[in-house]
C-alpha cells in the first residue's frame, strides 16, 4: 500500500467517522493553563525536585518547600510552575544551589492555579539554576478517592491516623508547586516529610534518613533515584507494621527488594495475600523485561482508599481480597488480587513508560488492563487468557473516544480500561505470531523507557515492528466510538456455502438489505474455510463473496474471541 493511498484512507475514515466531537466538552483558561505545553513551561527541563513538607494531620495542613534545579531550554524571563489557587504562596527565592538559604526573592503572579515567575535577568539557554517555592494551606480532600484527586484524612480501627493522596489528573499541584505537566518529568527527586511521633510516612524511593526533631516529631527522607511522574509522587502516614521479602529472577541475575507496609491489624492477611506479588512479577518479568525501578524497590503500602500506581510504592486498598473488592468483575473465577495485579503493571505501563498528556490515557489503562490477561495466561493457559479478555467486552460502552482533547487536562473515556486491552488482544490476533508480538511488546519497553510518550509513538512502533500498516485500525478504535461489525450473508446448497462478506461501519443491520455508503475499512479476521479450522479472510467495506466447499451453515464461524468486532449473520433461503 503507497503512502499517498494510506494517506487518503486516513482522510476518508476521518471525515466520514462523526464521532469524533469536540464540542462535547466545554473548557476554560484555566483547563489550557492546566494542560497545555505551553512556552512558559517548554522554556524549561526539570532535572530534580526538593520537596520538604510538615503535614499537620490534626489541622490537614501542610507547609513546606520545593526547590526545583531547572536546565533552561531557550533564553527566558517568565516560566509558569502550578499550585492550587488555595494553597497559599509564602515567597519564591532563586538560589544558586539546592543547599542555599536565603536567595534572591522573586517577583511572581497568579491565575488560576497557574504561578507565574518573573526573574531579575535572563536566564540563559543551556543554564543550570535552582529556585524555591515556600508554602503551605490544606490541599483539598478526595470525596471518592482515588478517581477525584485530594488528600484521604481517615483513622484505623484503633483509632490512629491514616493518611494518603491520590491525585492523578487532578493534579500533583494540589498538594505540592510543581510543572505539573507530563510531558517533563525530574531525573531524580528528594522527599522529605515530617511528620507527629510514633507514625511512619512511606514515600517513593529508598528510605534514606529518618531523624527525630527536637519537638518530637519524625522526619522521613526518601531518594528517588529514577525518572517520576508527578501525580505518582506520594506520601503514606500511618502506624505502620512492616515485613520484607526478595524477589531473584535468574534471567536478570538482579535481586528486588519487596517491602510491604501495612495496618497492625492486617498483618497476618498481607502475609498470605502478598504471596501473589512473585508469581506476578515473574509474569511481567518475562513479557516485559526488568522490572524498571530495581534500584528504588518494590513496595505495596496499605492504604485509605481502594489503589493508585504511585512508582516503587504502589498504593493497596483491597481489603485483601481477590477480584475487586471481592467482587468477581470479569465473571470467569479466576482469582487474584486485582489492585496488586492491575497497579503494578503499571510499574511498566504509566511509570516507566509515561504520557505526555493525559489524553494518551488508553495506553497507561489499556496496556494495565491487557496485563491482567497475560497474568491469566501465565498461570492457566491461553483458552484461560481467551475467556478473560473476552470478558472484557461487556464492560465497554463506546460512548467516547478513547483518545481525549489534547493540551486541556482531558482524558478520554473509561472504555480506555475494557477497550483498551480489546485493541491490543486483536492486533495480537492480526499479527498472528506471538513470537513477534511480545517482541514487540518488550520493545516498546525497552525502547521507550523513562521517557514521555504520546499515542502515535506507540502506533507507529506497532505498524513498524510488526510490518503491518496498522493506521486505520488505531484511527476507529481510538480516536472513534464505531467498532466494526462484519456482516454476513450466507446461502447453502445442498453440499457448498456462498459466504458475502464486508464490514459495516454505520451500526446499521442489514438483514433488511441495508445498502449504505461506507468509509473504507479493512482489517483481517479469521472465519472457518474449513469446518472447524480457522483462517484469515480479509473483509473491506465493500461486498465480497467467497465459496465454502463441503460445510453446512451451523460450521461457519467467524472468531470473534480474537478479534474486538461485532458480527451479523444473515440466512438467505431460496431466491431472497
């Protein structure tokens, strides 16, 4: 297929697919200087974080700083940086180094909860500086944490505090000041947090410093040594009981350090649930590589709320139960601890391989969710994988695109989980060799690790490693809300059947001789040319036929189990 053909296949599908609505959400000022790029953001690289905070948990409080060691990426005045409007600013210094006190106070403004900071001179391109934001006031709290961002204040059962954030897409800025865009994450980041006496917080990293002040309270110091997302920036306090384990896996020879901090009270649970963390991790080891933070650790940290893929610190609110909440979502029996299952996938898919904007989503979920079925499939089989992932279609509503608006804080829609991962087990089945495709898919892990991505990265990657040009299949499935259904027309003679074929893009049955007009679409499936063995045809959007020698209509199957597409049987008798 030339590129000038692709090209206009694409213009075709994009034109003709209406569903693509950008009217559907109405955003503000304040939406764009969440989300988007802008040269007061891309002016500058953020290489490390310093952030240092006291929480009152009495008062939900916290105050504190963040020093920010910047490389400025052009000759600039101005750069924005984002905190909560009710978060209140103390005063921003320049420094000329992250130890510094005291520097040169800065002039800055603020709209919405966008910060804007004014220097004396330009800073030059190529220039490495520091500057530090003071601040404190009572970030907002979660109403239903973790899906709308804030802090969850709660208490375990005797009585102690528990506390935890979760804040993806809301923001890491309505808790910390920070360039709260995903596209620039820090090479490596500091977190300090103090805290009352006889509580542990459990942050991001490797413990290196816990020192008792002169009032008593505790400071904790954690060393991120790897590339961080902000929203996965986190702190855990609570009365923490702890346990430790390793993980060896031979084909890395690496050792992982697994700490798991828990309620007192749960201790024995998360003994015997925790068991299923090795047989995951040989799971994704295997098909994804290393796992990406060996040097930072492994840690499951029990917290207020259901789960959150905080990096090297995966948050667990399972109530350690299989399934969700005990809950068999998928319907098939299987068990397994869904949020240890689900989060840490995202070690790999969202932590070290990372969106630049959240409208990119489907990759972070979709990815996860597929995750849960080769996690089936290494431990039960691949008819197990089949029946898992099929599961997954009932969940998907097809009400929005699963890309959402760019440069807004938008993300698409929660089909991003269910339809997600259908997308990737049907370019399994097109592929159709499983050698290739998990070659592919360590690829992508290897190739793109600790960096920002977008979705076309991942599609083009795809179409290039595989040798299939897989454009307009991403185009419907991603960036529309029709999922292609194959209509069939079957006529049987006494000892043959004349199969017609092609997809239907519009949703429309055809039983009633539908003959509409159709965007072009091909993509492969696979239908019984002979009876009970499967191969590829290769269904348009215009009418094919095809003869099926030596088979009666009840053994005519199309595979809807490997591919996500709907299908239309039409019977036609006699001269209809």
């Amino acid at each position: 297929m030339n590129l000038k053909f692709i090209i206009l296949l694409l213009l075709l599908v994009q034109c003709s697919f209406a569903q693509l609505d950008f009217g559907r959400k109405k955003f503000t000022k304040a939406d764009t200087l969440r989300g988007k790029l802008s040269p007061l953001r891309s002016c500058y690289d953020v290489l490390f974080y310093d952030l240092d905070i006291r929480v009152d948990i009495d008062k939900k409080f916290i105050s504190g700083s963040n020093t920010i060691k910047f490389l400025a990426k052009n000759n600039f005045q101005k750069l924005q940086i984002d905190l909560f409007e009710n978060m209140k600013i103390e005063k921003i210094e320049l420094n000329n180094s992250a130890n510094e006190e005291h520097g040169k106070e800065l002039k800055y403004t603020r709209q919405f909860n966008a910060v804007f900071v004014e220097f004396p001179d330009t800073i030059k391109k190529e220039s490495v500086r520091f500057f530090k934001i003071y601040y404190s006031g009572n970030p907002q709290s979660a109403k239903h944490a973790p899906w709308d961002g804030g802090f969850s204040w709660d208490k375990d059962k005797d009585g102690n505090p528990w506390v935890g954030v979760s804040c993806q897409g809301t923001g890491a800025s309505l808790w910390w000041p920070c360039k709260d865009h995903q596209s620039d994450e820090p090479k490596e980041m500091l977190i300090r947090v103090t805290i009352p006496p006889g509580l542990t917080d459990v942050s991001n990293g490797r413990l290196k410093q816990k020192t008792t002040l002169p009032d008593g309270w505790t400071k904790f110091e954690w060393f991120v040594s790897y590339p961080i997302n902000n929203y996965d920036v986190t702190i855990n306090i609570a009365n923490y009981r702890s346990f430790s384990d390793t993980y060896f896996n031979p084909a890395f020879k690496d050792t992982l350090t697994l700490d798991y901090f828990v309620l007192p009270a749960n201790y024995e649970k998360a003994i015997v649930q925790f068991e299923q963390v090795k047989p995951m991790l040989d799971c994704y080891y295997k098909l994804f590589g290393e796992y990406p933070f060996v040097r930072d650790g492994y840690k499951l940290v029990e917290a207020p709320y259901l789960g959150m893929e905080h990096q090297s610190c995966v948050a667990y609110g399972n109530k350690y139960k299989n399934g969700y909440l005990g809950s068999d979502m998928s319907g098939t029996g299987y068990k397994f601890d869904y949020i240890i299952i689900h989060e840490s996938a995202h070690e790999w898919w969202g932590n070290s391989i990372t969106t630049n904007d959240i409208a990119d989503m489907w990759i972070h979920e979709g990815f996860a969710t597929y995750s849960e079925a080769l996690y089936i499939e290494c431990l039960y089989g691949h008819d197990a994988y089949l029946e898992y992932i099929n599961s997954e279609k009932r969940k998907v509503g097809n009400d929005e695109p699963l890309i959402g608006i760019y440069d807004v804080n938008s993300e698409g829609s929660g089909d991003m989980y269910p339809k997600g991962a259908l997308l990737i087990h049907t370019i399994r089945s097109i592929i159709n060799d499983d050698k290739k495709f998990f070659e592919i898919i360590k690829g992508i892990q290897t190739t793109f690790q600790y960096q920002t991505i977008n979705s076309n990265d991942i599609e083009k990657y795809i179409s290039v490693r595989s040798g299939i040009d897989f454009s307009i299949i991403f185009q419907l499935y991603l960036r529309n809300t029709t999922i292609p259904r194959l209509s069939v027309k079957i006529e049987e003679d006494p000892w043959d059947l004349k199969v017609t074929y092609r997809y239907n893009l519009l949703g429309v049955s055809e039983s009633e001789g539908y003959q509409g007009d159709q965007p072009f679409y091909t993509a492969p499936v696979k239908a019984t040319l002979k009876k009970d063995e499967f191969d590829f045809i290769f269904p348009t959007t215009e009418w094919q036929t095809m003869i099926v020698r030596d088979m009666k209509v009840v053994d005519f199957k199309i595979a809807t189990d490997l591919f996500y597409i709907d299908k239309e049987i039409i019977f036609v008798y006699g001269n209809d």
